[in-house]
C-alpha cells in the first residue's frame, strides 16, 4: 500500500476489504472472542467502513505528527529547512530491514539503533555541509537538502528498485481486538500510542526543561549562550541528530504497513510540509495537533467525498494561508 496516494475508491474499498479479513482471521484463531461485529450505520456508511477510515486516518496523522515535529524541531531550532527529511524516514525503514536481515536484529531493537544510526549520519550531514549555511538565506539550505534527498532516494532507488519489500510485524503485536464498532489490530494501536508518546515527550522536552530552554536561547542568541561555557555548535548538531532520528523511528514504525520502499518518503514528504505549515513553521504543539487532526480529516474525507481526499489538506493549507500566513500556532517573524 502507497501512503495515501492511490485512488480514494481503491483505498475505501480495500480498507473495507482489509476490515473484513482481519475479523475473520481473528474469528477464526482459537483465543479470538467469537461476537461479531454489530452492523450499523452513520449517515449511510456502515461503521466498520467509517471507523476503518478513521484509524487509517489517525494512523496517517500519526506519522504526520511524527515527520512534521522533526521538521519543527529543525527549522525552529536550526532555521534550515530539512527537505532530506523523507529520504531520512525511508533510510530508518532500510535500516531497521538490513538489521533483520543481515544481522538478524528484530523490530524492537531496530526501534532504538535505526535513529541512533540515521541520525549519526544526519550530524555527520549537519556537520559538513549545513553547517556552513546558517548564515545564509533559507533557499540554499533548501536547496542542499532537496539535493541530497535526490541522491539518497536514486541509490536505494538504483539497488532495490520501486516495488516494497515487506517486514514482518512483531509476532507479540499480531491480531488484535474486536471492539464491538470495528476491529482494532494490535499494530497499529500501538503505533498511534508510541506516536502520541514520542510527540508530547518531545514537546515537553523542549517546552518545559532547562535543556529545551537552552535549545530556544541559542536560536535567538547564540552568542550570549556560548558565553555562559555551553557549546552551542555541539548543540545545534545534536539538536539536528534528534530531528533527523524522529524520522527514522517514524520510518521504522511504518516498515511492517507501507512496507519498505525508495520512494516511501517522497510524496509524504510533500503532505507533511503542507502539515508544517498549516501548524506553523517551528511550531512544536502545532506540528503535534495539526498531523493528527489532518489524518482524521483525510480518513474522514475519503469516506464522505474521497475524490477531494488527494488534495484536503492543501485545501485547508491555502485557506490558513489566506487567514493566518504564520500557520495556526504560528507567530510572525
């Protein structure tokens, strides 16, 4: 499955399609509840259709929240604007396949060495060549990183070509339950909680301790900060390493979904800029609340007029734009 660019109809009727297999494989398995689930109707859809589409719109906007917070810590932080960020989620997904299948490391830890690893490489990037652009206008940072994405998306592009190789799900989060309403899988409930945990930690990290307090002094003067000993060039590539790792775990979490693929970064980059700013640029909260509250809009759109479901959220995008230019949690600069 794509990341939500296919066809809305396809997309409606395979998630129903998928709803139905799932509570059959779990009906069928002997610890699975044998209730079925109640047929009912909302404004005439079926409910396992609408619900279906909402967690498929929750799970989206939970890597929405998860792409487009690296993108905030980074440009509100940094002021560079990380267009590497896609190619850096699809590098956490590759990551966490090559250590299954070349070392044999499984989900649980490719959780924690995909973004320590990819987010090395991202200081070794902010390092080098990002460094020496702060001072710049924002296009070149841009431009590098749009550049760089193009490199890494063509050599993973150019050894495993575009069709996805699949990963295996933990076994401890196969099935999942049957809610009365619809049927919930394991999976995915646990990737919209990490999400939601791994958003608001972040947020609170950086809003409400003395080491997020540094981080918001040394973006506004970086001088007086390294006055008082701390060192705000070893901070800034931290800082970077941590929005770069944010994608990798995001892209580890989707590897057993969307399965792995070169490209899985490259149109879903472009919806969670639109995300970003719809939020605010920089904005921690905003980038938080407006990823999952547009993957809700999206799930809820392909059930009631899918063919706008491809363009919702760049609808919402121009109207925010026209009303608040500085997003919705957005302040101007």
């Amino acid at each position: 499955m794509t990341f939500g660019r296919a066809g809305p109809n396809v997309i409606l009727s395979a998630a129903k399609d998928l709803l139905f297999a799932l509570k059959e494989a779990d009906s069928s398995s002997p610890s699975a509840p044998q209730n079925d689930i109640a047929v009912m109707e909302v404004f005439g859809i079926p409910t396992q259709a609408l619900f279906g589409q909402l967690l498929i719109g929750l799970i989206n906007g939970s890597f929405y929240a998860l792409l487009s917070l690296g993108l905030a810590v980074i440009f509100g932080l940094l002021n560079i604007i990380n267009f590497t960020h896609g190619a850096q989620y699809m590098m956490g997904a590759f990551c966490a396949y090559f250590l299954l299948t070349k070392l044999g490391i499984g989900y649980w830890w490719a959780l924690v060495i995909a973004p320590l690893s990819v987010g090395f490489v991202g200081m070794v990037i902010e390092r080098l060549m990002l460094a020496r652009l702060y001072k710049l206008d924002h296009l070149y940072g841009l431009l590098l990183t749009f550049g760089l994405a193009l490199i890494i998306q063509g050599l993973f592009r150019n050894e495993y070509g575009t069709s996805g190789i699949p990963y295996a799900m933990p076994q401890e989060l196969s099935g999942g339950r049957n809610l009365g309403f619809m049927f919930l899988p394991n999976y995915r409930a646990w990737v919209i909680l990490a999400s939601i945990v791994m958003c608001f930690a972040t947020w609170f990290v950086i809003e409400k301790t003395k080491l997020g307090a540094y981080l918001r002094a040394a973006t506004e003067n970086p001088e007086l900060v390294q006055a008082f000993g701390i060192n705000v060039p070893r901070m800034i590539t931290l800082t970077y390493g941590f929005g770069v790792a944010l994608a990798a775990f995001a892209g580890v979490m989707a590897a057993p979904i969307y399965q792995v693929n070169p490209l899985m970064g490259a149109d879903l980059i472009i919806v969670v800029f639109a995300v970003v700013v719809i939020g605010g640029m920089g904005s921690i909260m905003g980038s938080i609340v407006t990823g999952f509250a547009l993957g809700l809009i999206e799930g809820l759109t392909k059930v009631f007029y899918p063919e706008a479901s491809n363009t919702v959220i760049f609808i919402i995008m121009a109207i925010v734009l026209m009303i608040k230019p500085a997003g919705l949690f957005g302040t101007q600069r």
